[in-house]
C-alpha cells in the first residue's frame, strides 16, 4: 500500500515527456495536509490528469501525423490525457465512496502509454 495522493500530486506517463499533475474533483471533504484527497474516480483527462509534457507515441494520431510529415523521424506533439478504463490501485481505504488513490496506482493511456504517481504531494500519511 503506498502513500495517498492529493491535490497537486504529481504524475507521469510512460510516452510524455515532462510530468503532469493530479487535481482530485470527485470529493472535497476528506483531507491530508490541508489537500482533498484523490479516489480511483479521479480519472477525467484534463480535469483531473493534466497534460504529461509531449507525447512520443505514435499511437497518437497527432504524432503519428507529425512523424510522417518529418519523413519517419519521430515529432513528439503535446500530451492530451486519455485515460483507457480506470486507476488500477490495490487499496482498500475508501474516500467518498470510492478507493484511495495511492502512489500504487496506475491508469493506461489510449494511446499506449502507463500514466503512474511520481510524487503523492504528501508525505505524512500513509495507508
């Protein structure tokens, strides 16, 4: 069981380029540090998955596009989160109805790539 995540923590996928950030939306109420505290809901592209840098997978049409205009070589273009399915996180604790989000979880992107917890934004509590 890792660390749980909350508001400002930090994420990264596996085809971007720079980390992006968790913003927990689903529930308000339940804090650690003074910071809501993210559930496996938490998993809308842009509200709650910010962008992750560049993307470099070809997957991506907007890559895919870039590439072949460059004559093969791969153009990275910006990360637009797209969750495939839900975090996949092993936690029991439950916030708001739903499981913590903790450093344990991770959510696939559509297009390829494992978008996973970097920094929690907290280091006091664990689960």
């Amino acid at each position: 069981m890792g660390l749980p995540v909350v508001t400002g923590a930090s994420c990264m996928c596996s085809m971007g380029t720079a980390p992006g950030q968790i913003v927990p939306t689903n529930q308000m109420s339940i804090r650690v540090g003074g910071k809501p505290v993210a559930s496996i809901a938490d998993a809308a592209p842009m509200t709650n998955i910010a962008p992750c840098g560049l993307c470099t997978s070809l997957a991506n049409p907007t890559v895919a596009a870039a590439t072949a205009a460059a004559l093969g070589v791969l153009t990275p273009q910006p990360c637009t989160p797209s969750p495939a399915g839900g975090w996949m996180c092993p936690g029991k604790v439950q916030v708001g109805g739903k499981p913590v989000l903790t450093t344990d979880g991770q959510i696939m992107c559509a297009y390829g790539g494992a978008i996973t917890i970097t920094n929690p934004g907290q280091t006091t509590v664990t689960i």
